[in-house]
C-alpha cells in the first residue's frame, strides 16, 4: 500500500497525468471526495509512461560502475528499482 497526499484542482490531469493515471486506475477513496468521476478515462500511451527515459538514461549510468566492478550506492539501485516496478504495474 502506498499514501500519495495530492492537492486537486481544475487542471490536475493535465498537469500531473501519471498521478491521474494511477488514481483512475489503481486507487480507492476511503474518505472524503471520490476523484475517480472527475478524472478522464486511461489508455496506454506514451503520456503515462512514468519516466520511461529517466530509466534509460539512469540505467547507462550505471554500466560503467557495473563494467568495471564498482559498487554503486544501494540508494541509487533501490530508486531505480522502484521505478522500474512502478513502470511496469501501471503499464
């Protein structure tokens, strides 16, 4: 289970389309407002693709430490982790 506090307004889905996204598609309103009605309806595309190049460019930085041995900082690895499974769960 994971907690996301976000502030809604009229230009929400278009400012923070992946958080739309995961709120249309993956969340349940167990108080308050339901935003699930006043958020547009999810297709797969490139707009909710979390950051699919942020994990390219995070992965090459990667390979030098991997190809010489180096460890690289647990921190960096679980981040990236992370993003790799929040990628795929909402694809």
């Amino acid at each position: 289970m994971e907690f996301v506090c976000v502030t809604f307004h009229e230009s929400f889905a278009r400012i923070n389309p992946v958080v739309a996204m995961l709120i249309k598609t993956q969340s349940r309103c167990i108080h308050g407002h339901d935003l699930f009605p006043l958020l547009p309806e999810c297709r797969p595309g490139p707009a909710i693709m979390m950051d699919a190049e942020l994990l390219e460019r995070q992965w090459h930085s990667f390979e030098p430490a991997l190809a010489c041995g180096s460890a690289i900082d647990p921190e960096r690895v679980r981040s990236m982790a992370k993003r790799m499974l929040l990628s795929v769960s909402s694809s």
